[in-house]
C-alpha cells in the first residue's frame, strides 16, 4: 500500500514538473518570437502574430496533441523567416540545444525520395511514444520534388500514423514572388496553385496531389 502511494505521489510529482516545463517553454517560445518579430520581421500581419501563437500553444501547451504541424511559408523572406522561428521553438525547449537539429533542408531537382526521407529522419530524430516535445525541420524549395519524394511529406504529416510524434515542418517554395496577394487571390490561394501545378509538372496527376496539399495546417505569408 506504501509503495502505491509513494509511486502515485512521484507520477504526480512529474505531472507538475513537466507541466511547469511546457508553460516556461511557451513563455519563452512567444518572448522570442515578440523579438525577432519585432526586430526582423516587422511587416509580419496581426492574422500571422495570432497564428504563431497559436502554434506555439500547441506546441508547449497540449501535450496529448501529437499529430504533425505543417506549414508552408511563403514571401521574400520565407527561408530567413522559417529558419528564425524554427530555432525559437528549438530554443524554447527545455532539452539541450542541438545545433545539428537546425539546419534546414534545401531540395533540388535531383533530390530522391529515400534520400528525402533519411534527411528528416535524421533532423526530427526517433519516435518516441513517451515523446512530448516538438521535433522541427525547415524544408527548402519543395516545389522542386518530384512525384516520388512528394510522398515523404505525406508521410510524416500523416495525423493518424505520423512516424515521429510532435512534428512541425516549414516549408518554402523556390519562387519568392509566389505569395503575392492580387484582386482575385489570396495568398494561400496563389501558394496553393503554385505547388499544385509544380507537383503536377513532377509527376504527379490532379487527383493524387491534392490529398497531399491537404494536409498543410497553416499558409503563412511574410
């Protein structure tokens, strides 16, 4: 009986802690991303400010939401700005630094799926089922993967049978003028045709990408 309360009053012990852990890492997510907002990326819209804080929310904040993030990052500083909050939510974490886990990704017309998959593999590291803090990895013009590669991202963005829990992956395209905003588009909408018809070009047809473009989160335009 002693050693079941003993054993109750450690698990609840590690409960707060680590609940304690998750609110210092958002505080310290939403200070950092304050900073360079203000600093580097100022022209940042409200709607993306209140959409960054919403990711870290889900990030530090619920734990039991383990389902993968993926948000696709368009504009002239899409990479400068990817690359920044990507080391902020790596920063934020309570675990060491591992400088090794933020460098980006950049894919070229050569790139093949296996090894597409082995880079973020290496990045986003094992899975672990006990895993409760995020694993990030920025991806560079992936408007340039062909059909084949295409299916890695559908892969780790998988919501029921993600293979590395707490998975956030920013992605950019290879044409900063893309995310224009004109009369009849919007941003997402221009970003969205744009991968749509590169993918397509790649290999793959109009009924097996959109399944794939579905499962971006969030369209962000800097």
């Amino acid at each position: 009986m002693i050693i079941g309360v003993v054993s109750l009053a450690i698990v609840i012990g590690l409960v707060i802690t680590n609940g304690k852990q998750e609110k210092t890492s958002y505080e310290n997510y939403i200070e950092s991303i304050r900073s360079i907002l203000n600093t580097q990326f100022s022209s940042v819209s409200k709607e993306n400010r209140n959409l960054l804080r919403h990711i870290g929310q889900r990030l530090f904040l619920e734990p039991e939401n383990q389902a993968p993030l993926v948000v696709l990052v368009g504009g002239k500083s899409a990479k400068e700005f990817s690359e920044a909050v990507n080391r902020v939510i790596q920063e934020s974490k309570h675990e060491k630094l591992d400088s090794s886990k933020i460098k980006s990704i950049r894919i070229e017309s050569e790139t093949n799926r296996a090894d597409f998959h082995e880079n973020l593999r290496e990045i986003l590291g094992p899975s672990l089922s006990s895993q409760s803090s995020p694993r990030t990895a920025v991806v560079l013009d992936v408007d340039l993967l062909r059909w084949d590669a295409v299916l890695v991202l559908h892969a780790f963005s998988d919501h029921e049978k993600y293979p590395v829990p707490k998975t956030v992956l920013f992605l950019t395209v290879s044409d900063a003028n893309v995310s224009a905003e004109t009369n009849t588009k919007t941003c997402d909408e221009e970003m969205n045709n744009f991968l749509t018809t590169r993918w397509i070009e790649n290999g793959g047809t109009s009924d097996n990408i959109p399944p794939i473009i579905a499962r971006i989160s969030y369209f962000l335009c800097v």
